[in-house]
C-alpha cells in the first residue's frame, strides 16, 4: 500500500494491531492545521478546547471550511495536503485545515485501520467546537479524505449528525472496509461522493456514496500508472485538478459492469470540484488523460 508520498510498502493484513497505540486515545492526538490565503504555506495549529488558537488564528468563520484528511503512513505534510490546499487557496477565500493523525496513521495498517473511527469520531467533535467557538455554518462544510481518510471523515461526518454539506471519499481504502459499518457511508453528510480509482485492490469498488465515479473503469491500471499504488493515489490528482478548473464531467452508468467497462452514456454530473452545493446520484464514468491536468 502506498504511504503519503504515494511510495508502496509491504503490508500484512494479518499482522495483529498494536494495543498500546489503539489504546492511547489516539485521536486525541490529532493536528489540526489551518491554511488560509493570509497563510498559504505555513500552518496555524487550532487547539481542540483552547479557544483562544481560534481567535489568534486567521480563521474566519464566514468563509467556507474544507477539511483535509491523509491516509495511512501519511501525515499533514503529506503531498495529497499540499496539492488540494494549494487548489483550493488559488480559486476560492476559504478556510482549509488539514488533520494530521500521524501517531496512529504511522502505525501498522491493522492499527490505523482499527483506530479510524476514534479519529473521525474526535474529528468531528472538533469541528462541532470550533463551528460553535469560532463561527461558521455546516452548509459551508466539505470534508475531503484519502484512503483510509475517506472512511475518517465518514465517522467524522456521522459523529457531526451528517450535517456536513458535503463529503469527498477519495479511493476510500479497501483492505478490511468491504462491509463495515465504520466505512463511509451516505450518513456521513448531505452529499457524499466517491471517487474510484483503484476498485478492488487498495480502494473499495462497490458505490458507498450518493455518487460514485469510476474515472477509467475506476480500477488499476490507471492511465499513466504502472502499478496499484499510483492508481490509489490517482483519485487525490484527480480531485485537487477538478478544484482548479472542474472540467470532468462523469457520464451516468446504469450498473457497476458499465462502469467498469466505460460504457456509461446517461446524464452528466461534473466530478471533483470545488462546488458546496453539488448534488447528485448514481454511478458515474468517465475517461482522463494520463497527466496533469487529466
């Protein structure tokens, strides 16, 4: 599996999870790092509790908040972070903050992934703090996650009573999710949408969103990769590219075998971007380029 510089690592999905980190109360110890366009590049670190990292901060309650979350061996450093903050900053005044949950995402995968709920579950008692601390409105809320992220910000999601206006699961992480009730799911917000970029292998394949896109089939090999982990990584490329110029457009499928195949010739519905008040449903196709822009 990739880490958060999408480089693979060996993994074993039978390797017993590490007790004393699950244990720690780890989502206590996650960073939550502010970027606005008054900070672009460097973070101000928000404090759960403190109100006063809120008021020294840039934050601005009446701006929009996307909310950023890595996978596994990922942290708030992690490229994923830097490519859709950067995006979003170029073409919109909003608050972004990253979560950066290394302590546990730096463990063994089984670890991380069993500690995935008590992240979103603190996440999104953070967020319902800081909208009540700081100021804000959860219709001006998207949550944005990558592999393992994906189904934190689905438990961070459902923690806030699927308030958040919008939720972005990209390549939600496979190994040990087909079937939990602790992935990401339609609760987690009023729109919550899919990107599927390596079904089957390191990403769940099966539609767990309103919308579900499948760029390429929605599999491995991605245009342009030469294995799984470059796939995986492909849905966050993706995404942070929609936010800056939103010039996918998925086309529907009427099953998941279209999708696979690329064969879906329904309604369209744009893929990625930056827009809080999209809807949608259905499963969704489409062809990209290998490369940047897509």
């Amino acid at each position: 599996m990739p880490d958060g510089d999408s480089v693979p690592h060996l993994v074993d999905l039978d390797e017993p999870a590490d007790e004393e980190v699950l244990n720690s109360r780890n989502g206590a110890n996650n960073q939550y790092w502010l970027f606005t366009r008054r900070n672009p590049t460097s973070h101000q670190i928000i404090t759960n509790g403190n109100a006063n990292s809120v008021r020294n901060s840039n934050y601005n309650g009446n701006l929009p908040l996307k909310v950023l979350v890595h996978g596994w061996n990922g942290n708030g450093n992690s490229e994923m972070n830097t490519l859709i903050t950067s995006a979003f900053l170029a073409v919109q005044d909003v608050n972004v903050i990253v979560v950066d949950w290394r302590s546990l995402a730096n463990s063994n995968y089984i670890s991380a992934a069993n500690g995935v709920p008590g992240v979103g579950q603190f996440l999104g008692n953070f967020l319902t703090w800081l909208i009540n601390t700081g100021g804000g409105n959860w219709n001006n809320v998207h949550l944005v996650g990558f592999s393992l992220g994906a189904h934190v910000v689905g438990n961070a999601g459902r923690t806030a009573g699927g308030r958040p206006r919008r939720v972005t699961g990209l390549d939600p992480a496979g190994p040990r999710w087909g079937g939990n009730s602790n992935a990401l799911n339609r609760n987690a917000g009023r729109y919550v949408e899919c990107i599927h970029t390596d079904g089957g292998l390191l990403g769940i394949f099966d539609p767990i969103g309103h919308a579900d896109f499948y760029p390429n089939g929605g599999r491995n090999r991605q245009p342009g990769c030469a294995h799984s982990a470059c796939s995986h990584s492909r849905a966050w490329q993706l995404f942070a590219s929609t936010v800056r110029t939103d010039h996918l457009t998925g086309r529907q499928c009427s099953n998941l075998n279209q999708a696979q195949n690329n064969q879906c010739t329904g309604s369209s519905l744009k893929m990625g971007n930056r827009n809080l008040s999209k809807s949608g449903s259905g499963l969704f196709g489409l062809t990209t380029r290998a490369s940047h822009p897509f």
